[in-house]
C-alpha cells in the first residue's frame, strides 16, 4: 500500500507537469454537455427515453462516458507504453516495486481525471442547463463500476504494446467501433434492436447504459453490470499476468 501511495503522487505530479493531455480529457465531456444541452428539445420529455428529458439521460450519461473512454482507451495505455519505450519500465527493474503498483496507481490518478470531470457534468448540469440532480448512491458506485470494468482495457493495451505509437494505433482501434456500440454518435436508444443488443455487451456500451440508468435512478441492469464485471476479471488478470518492465 505504501509503494502504491508513493507511486501515485509521483505519477500524479509527472501528469501535472503535461496538463494539455488531462485538460482535454476533462474539457471535452463539459464542451459536449454544454452544446448539447443547450437545445430547448433536451429539456422536454422524449417518448424514447421513457418520458424523461435527455438533459437528465443521454446528454450526461455521454459526457462521463466519454471522460471515461478517454482515460480508459488512450490516457492510460499510451503513457505506459511510453514509459516502456524510453526505458523507464526497465529501470524500475532495479528496485522491488511490482508491476501491479505501477498499474494501481495509474488506475487510481486517472480515475481521479475522470472524476473531476463527472463533478464538473453534475455542477455545470445543474446549475447551467436545467439537469436534475441524480441520485449520487446510485451513480458513485455506478461510476467506480467504469472504473473498474473500463480502466484494465486499457492496462491491457499498455501491457502488449512496445511503443507509445503502437499503444496510440490500438487504441483508435478499439476506440471507433466501442464509441458506435455506445451511442456517441447515434443514441442507443434510436439504434436498431440487433445494434442496440451487440452494445449490451461491449465494456463501454454496458458502462454508458448503466450510467444512465443510475442518472435516472434506476439501478443499473444486472447484465450490463455482468459485462463490466466480465472485462474486470479477464482484462485486468490478462494485464497484470502480460504486463512487461522492458
């Protein structure tokens, strides 16, 4: 525990000293929330999304999931692939810290990017653009679910790619086609059902439902927590077991 705490204020100081990546992973959602929740339609019930408004539903549900990708699919695997590539990985050789405490405290400081970035959805949502305010029991477990469920994809991308570049191309690969399934760029809800049904059990499309469940005060179904879950256990133990110092 001691070597994770130190690890993570040496990582989090190192990430503060570049803040143009972190910035953008936390500007992007709000920009998104802002110009997508002005629109006075937002603000009326939708028939398909069961009577409520999509600026208390898709509009913050895609928001954090994109601060979650972001961290999850290119902040994560590329910082590590680049440390391998300079040879920091290798140096850490020398001393007795394991692989896992360098991936724990990498997990725990982009989850606290992440976080930042869900405060600013509810803050600016509430005060700015009308949003009603969740219910935070149900949407802090939801998020530290994503966390959990999305962050070791990324460990895991890190764990096999050699360079920052390679990290990069992987990531967009992964990237395109989980943000589809998702809903960033047609909302689940208006997808047909065999597209709607292949998100289901994709790691972000089961993290965007489900955090959208938890903004509306619905518990999250338990299959989407199924697959959060699934990518936990496999992702992560992969990462850990792949993981390579050189």
């Amino acid at each position: 525990m001691r070597a994770l705490t130190r690890l993570t204020v040496i990582e989090t100081k190192l990430m503060l000293r570049e803040i143009a990546g972190p910035m953008f992973t936390v500007l992007l959602p709000i920009a998104l929330l802002v110009v997508a929740g002005l629109p006075g339609s937002v603000h009326k019930a939708d028939p398909a999304l069961g009577g409520h408004r999509g600026i208390d539903t898709v509009i913050p549900s895609m928001s954090v999931m994109l601060s979650m990708a972001m961290v999850a699919f290119f902040m994560l695997p590329v910082v590590l692939a680049n440390y391998r590539e300079r040879g920091v990985l290798r140096r850490f050789a020398t001393t007795p810290v394991k692989p896992a405490a360098l991936l724990g405290a990498q997990v725990v400081m982009n989850a606290g990017v992440v976080l930042v970035s869900t405060v600013l959805t509810l803050v600016i949502g509430v005060a700015a653009l009308d949003m009603h305010l969740p219910d935070l029991a149900l949407v802090v477990p939801t998020f530290l679910l994503g966390v959990l469920g999305l962050f070791p994809v990324g460990l895991l991308v890190a764990s096999v790619a050699g360079t920052a570049k390679t990290a990069t191309a992987y990531a967009l690969a992964m990237w395109f086609p989980s943000a589809f399934f998702a809903g960033l760029y047609v909302p689940v809800e208006y997808m047909p059902a065999t597209l709607r049904r292949i998100g289901d059990f994709t790691p972000l499309g089961a993290f965007r439902q489900a955090i959208q469940a938890a903004w509306t005060g619905d518990t999250p179904h338990p299959l989407h927590v199924a697959v959060l879950g699934a990518s936990f256990l496999l992702a992560g133990g992969l990462a850990v077991r792949l993981f390579r110092r050189a």
